[in-house]
C-alpha cells in the first residue's frame, strides 16, 4: 500500500482549519507560529489580510505569499525579489485589474469562496496606478450603480491613470469613460495621466484644460461651463458638450478648402502664437469618429446616446451627487502619452503654453518627430516658460533628430530641472536650418538636474551638448547611450560639473579615455558610476596598467555606493577589482555589477579568496549574471561559497556551451 499520499494528520488539520477560517478566525493567534506559516498559503486573500497582524506579530512574513499569488498572476513574470517589494500592494493591484477586466479567475484557491464585487472591493484600495483598457463592457460595468462603491475607493487610492487604448472604449463606450475618468482626475487623486496607442482627440481636449491654471480653466474645459447667471459650475454631459462645441464650430469661419476648422476656439481663450509657418488644421471627423457605432451616418451633434436621452453626470450613477451639486477640478501634474502623426503641430504645440499645472510632460511617437515639429514644440516651451506660473520642471521627448541643437531647447526652458531625449538619424538625409530663435545670453545658467541623453549610432551635435553641461553647474545625475569623443564630454564633466553623483554610460567607446576617467573620478563627488559596454580594456596592452590607478581612483570616492562594469570583457582580470576593498581606505560600494564580462570559475575563485581574505565590513551585493560560469561546476560552487558569506549574489542557469554570446564578448 502506497501511503506516500496519505496526508499527514497536521495536513489534515491544516486543511481544515484553512476551510472553516470564517469561524476559527478569532483563534488564529492561539495557533503556533509554524502552524500558521503553512495555513497562509492556502487560505483565500479575505483572510490572509485578516489574519497578516497575527502573523507578523508572530514573526511569519508574508510576503512570499503574496509574491508567490502575484507570480500566478502573471505568468510572463521573470522579476527577481527585491527586498524592499511591497508584494501585496503589487498582488493586489494586478488581481483587481484581472477580476475587473478580464475575468480570469478559473477557480484559483485564493479567491474561493469570494465574488468578484467582494473581491472588487477589497483590492481597490490597493490600486495606485489604474490601467483603464479592455472592451467598453468593462468600463460601463465600472460606471454602474452597482460598482460605484468601487469607484469610491479608487477615487481616494489611484494617483496615476493608464488608458491603454482610448480609441475602442470612446467608439463604444464614450458616456461611461468619461465618467469614469472625470470621477478619478476630478473627483479623486490622480494626478498623472499615461495615455498609449494614439488617445482620440476628444479625450485630449478634455484633459488639456486639467494641465492648465485655474485663471482659464472654466473657459477652456468642454465638459464644465460656468453659468454667468449663477456663478455655479456643473458637470455637463456629452450631449450638452457636443451641441455646444457644434454651435462654437458653426460661428466660426471655415477659412481652409478642405472643410478643416480650428476648433482650439471652442475651449482656448487666448490669441494664436505667432508662428513663420501655416499650421494644419483637425478636421471634424477625426473628433467625431466612431461617435455613433449604430448609426453612421448620424451628426456629429447627436450620438445615439443622446437621442436616447441619456446624460453623463455626477447624479445620473450617484443619486448621493444631486443635479446641482458643484463637481470639483481636478489638476494633472504629470502627462505622458504618445503623439500621432503631426499632432505636435496640430494640438500639443496649440495647448502647451497653457499647460502652466504640468510638472511633467513626456511626448514620445513611434516615428520620428521631424526638424519643424521640434522648431515649433520649442517655441511652444518659450511661452510656457516665460510664463510666471509655469510649473515644468521634467521633459522627455523621442525620438528627435540628430540635427537638434540641444542648447536651442535649454535656451527655451532655462529652468528645466530634468530632460530626457532619445535621438535617431532622420528618414531623409535632409538637414533643416534651424533659427536661433530669440537671443539668449549665453552666460546664462541652466537648472538642469538630471540628463539623459540616448543616441545609439546617430553623432550627436556635441558642440550644443557641452555648452548645455558648462551652463548646467547643478547637474547631478548624467545618462548617456552612444556618445562619440568621449574625451571631449570627460573633460567638460570634470571641469564643469563638480556635483554630480550619478554618471552612467553605455555603448560608448572609452578604450582611448583611461586617462581622461581617471582625472575625472579624481575631482568628482559620484555616489553611482556605470560604465556599460564601454570597451574599458580594449586598447590597453598591459591591463594591470589601467584598472591599478582605476581602482585607486574608485577607493578615493568616499561616497560611491554602485559601480557597474557589465560588458566590457573583464574576464581574468576580475581579480584586480578585488583591490577595491582592502588596504587601510577599502570602497564603501555595496553594489557592483560585473555581469556579461566572460568570468570563468577559475576566475571567480581568485576574486573570491581576495573578498574572502579582506573580509569586506558591508555585505556587498555582486551581479555574476551572464558569465560562463557553468564550464566548471565544481570551482564555481567553491568560488561561491567563498563569496555568499561577504556578498548577496545575483546569478543565473546560463548555458554558455549553447550559444555564441561568449565567443562575442572576447572578439
């Protein structure tokens, strides 16, 4: 008789007691706390969250289990721990967006015995970042009477909004999207708006007005009008919007052959920026696509929605919300979303000035942003910032053209804290003349805190670019990918830019600057140093003669705390590195990435015995990942239990025998 599946009398009791938690909850904490580590993972979330004090009071975390329900979750999940993951809030939030949008639950046991408005409820609070996608099914079922205590608790929770695809949810389903986006950014917390995949024009005129200052908010927004006569605001529905957006459009001279009309009248108070060029002009049916999915052929002015009578407001889903009652503004600091084709000359260069609440803003196409779109972005960004009350301090744009004088953009918004750009060579070999726009004083200096700058294997203009860092005395934190006369920009940094901490490098050739790193590190400050697939090594003939005084300079860095060197063909000479913590000032770096640089174990077994002899007083955390570690399974197990005492180790099952990444590393 097999009684190998015979449960054990403690698992029997462990079932039951995890079946019948409803009425053996209040006796959790008389259990021992080993018997309580092996209920919580059978038990359904409900009570899992009800009896996590207990456990915690009795020193069981529960973390592995709510990163294990998470990992179920998500099966593309290939993340490793990280300490300090809050797993619940992570678990929590994805297993509400899955009830919620795609009713996955295919009998999990942590959800038995819970229905989805009970399991609604509990998760909603847990949700700081709302992705708002699927069929418009879902978003009408979240507009419901019966989820609107749902919605409550999202509205006091959720502080950044994600819509994944608006374009679907605004054919089918645009009275309850609306809704549902007004009750979160007007009514609630958001603050940052994430739109994918070409947001409909409409939803952008609606947000526009939320970037702006209070001094034009009223006038601007299509969705909440002031009555002069009263002085009180109201949330208005789509039907009131659409016949008063209709009227404005009728009273306006339709001056284009094509039947475009400037519709930037109908919620903008303000004169158009002067601009050398004509600007395009929307046409009504990009605004109206997709209005009437029933009828067609039906007028702009009258969805089937409204022909039905229905009326997008506070009180029609809340009866708590009576007709009269005032519906807040709500202010977004922070946008993020892709612009189609021309929309920068077209909308987003026509709101921007306006834009004065935005405290982030992040454009980015999946094309690239020609030379007089970024002439006429640039321009729009001046009268922002020349604007009193303009709040922006982080921009990110890509990808751009290689031709972008970046000191043109600096020169446009001089108290810019943060830019992030991405370059890439035109699909023309045109070269547009830029104008300088008007005259900066070139002594003038910048705000500028953090910069990224990624140009792959397009030349950046690097006369703009080192002008940029000598005005930019604050800079602390310096990003580049693909930067050429590295020397050039080495030198600038170590006159120029004393206070940085941060400097990260990738995919640029440093094997002629050895001299020009270590001058840098010498008179620098840095608290985090990566020098990505940066060829380190490749020029020199004797190795030993570059990372000796490289390491020494490393050691006089009293605050460096991360230095990665992945990928630049370290191999043997692994050892060397081992010098940074001894002697009488070892580093003080806990963090050191050493990934993808063709250690073997023999190598590592010498790195090892050194950390092993010197003894290191912080634990340090070693990055071994992507090395061909596996061709000597023996001395790698030595080699690491010489390190596992002084080192956290991230590692891998890579199979270096079957693939070709090795050989590349070396050539």
């Amino acid at each position: 008789m097999d009684t190998s599946r015979i449960p054990t009398l403690v698992q029997m009791c462990i079932k039951y007691v995890s079946e019948h938690m409803d009425a053996l909850e209040s006796q959790a904490c008389d259990l021992p706390a080993s018997l309580l580590k092996d209920i919580l993972p059978l038990l359904n979330i409900f009570y899992l969250d009800r009896i996590e004090s207990v456990a915690q009071h009795k020193g069981i975390c529960t973390s592995s289990v709510w990163a294990a329900i998470f990992r179920d979750l998500d099966q593309t999940w290939r993340c490793r721990s990280k300490p300090d993951q809050d797993w619940k809030q992570k678990c929590l939030e994805r297993l509400f967006h899955t009830v919620m949008f795609t009713y996955g639950r295919q009998g999990k046991s942590y959800l038995s015995n819970l229905s989805d408005r009970s399991i609604l409820l509990m998760t909603a609070k847990y949700v700081q970042t709302f992705s708002l996608m699927g069929a418009s099914r879902n978003v009408c079922r979240l507009a419901s009477q019966e989820m609107q205590p749902v919605l409550s608790v999202l509205e006091k929770g959720v502080k950044c909004l994600k819509l994944q695809d608006g374009v679907p949810l605004l054919k089918q389903g645009r009275t309850h999207m609306i809704y549902v986006v007004h009750r979160l950014v007007d009514h609630g917390s958001v603050r940052e708006v994430v739109l994918r995949r070409c947001p409909d024009p409409f939803l952008l005129t609606w947000i526009t007005p939320r970037c702006g200052g209070p001094q034009n908010a009223e006038l601007s927004d299509p969705l909440f009008q002031m009555h002069s006569s009263s002085g009180e605001g109201r949330c208005l529905s789509l039907a009131e919007w659409s016949s008063s957006a209709q009227s404005c459009l009728a009273s306006e001279s339709h001056s284009s052959e094509h039947g475009f009309s400037d519709f930037r009248l109908c919620f903008m108070n303000e004169e158009k920026p002067s601009t050398p060029y004509k600007r395009r002009r929307i046409s009504l049916t990009s605004m109206t696509e997709g209005s009437d999915a029933e009828n067609p052929s039906s007028s702009f002015g009258t969805p089937a929605w409204q022909r039905r009578g229905d009326r997008c407001r506070c009180n029609q889903l809340a009866p708590s919300c009576s007709p009269a009652s005032q519906c807040p503004k709500g202010q977004i600091h922070s946008l993020d979303f892709e612009v189609s084709k021309c929309e920068i000359l077209h909308s987003v260069s026509r709101f921007l000035p306006l834009w004065v609440c935005l405290h982030s803003l992040n454009l980015h196409s999946d094309w690239l942003i020609k030379d007089n779109e970024m002439m006429v972005l640039i321009d729009s960004l001046r009268q922002l910032f020349r604007n009193p009350s303009c709040s922006l301090t982080d921009l990110s744009v890509s990808p751009i053209s290689e031709h972008l004088p970046v000191v043109l953009l600096m020169n446009a918004c001089p108290t810019l804290r943060c830019l992030s750009l991405e370059i890439c060579p035109p699909v023309q070999d045109t070269k547009i003349r830029w104008k300088p726009g008007p005259k900066a004083p070139t002594d003038t200096l910048f705000s500028l805190e953090r910069l990224s700058v990624k140009s792959g294997s397009v030349p950046l203009n690097l006369d703009s670019f080192l002008a940029v860092l000598k005005r930019s005395p604050k800079l602390s934190s310096l990003h580049l990918t693909g930067i050429q006369q590295a020397s050039l920009l080495l030198l600038t940094l170590s006159e120029s830019n004393r206070l940085l901490k941060v400097l990260k490098l990738e995919d640029t050739n440093l094997a002629d600057c050895q001299q020009e790193i270590c001058n840098l590190l010498q008179r620098s400050m840095l608290e985090e140093l990566s020098l990505r697939d940066c060829r380190l090594l490749d020029k020199c003939a004797e190795k030993e003669g570059f990372l000796k005084p490289f390491v020494s300079a490393l050691k006089g860095l009293p605050f460096l705390q991360s230095l990665s060197l992945s990928q630049n063909r370290i191999a043997k000479h692994v050892i060397e590195l081992a010098e940074l913590f001894t002697g009488n000032s070892p580093s003080n770096i806990t963090k050191l990435d050493l990934s993808s640089n063709f250690i073997l174990p023999a190598d590592l077994l010498e790195f090892g015995k050194l950390i092993e002899t010197c003894r290191p007083s912080r634990r340090l955390s070693l990055d071994l990942r992507l090395n061909p570690l596996d061709r000597d399974p023996e001395v790698k197990g030595r080699a690491l239990r010489k390190l596992l005492p002084y080192c956290n180790i991230l590692s891998d099952n890579w199979d270096s025998k079957s693939t070709m990444a090795d050989h590349v590393s070396v050539m």
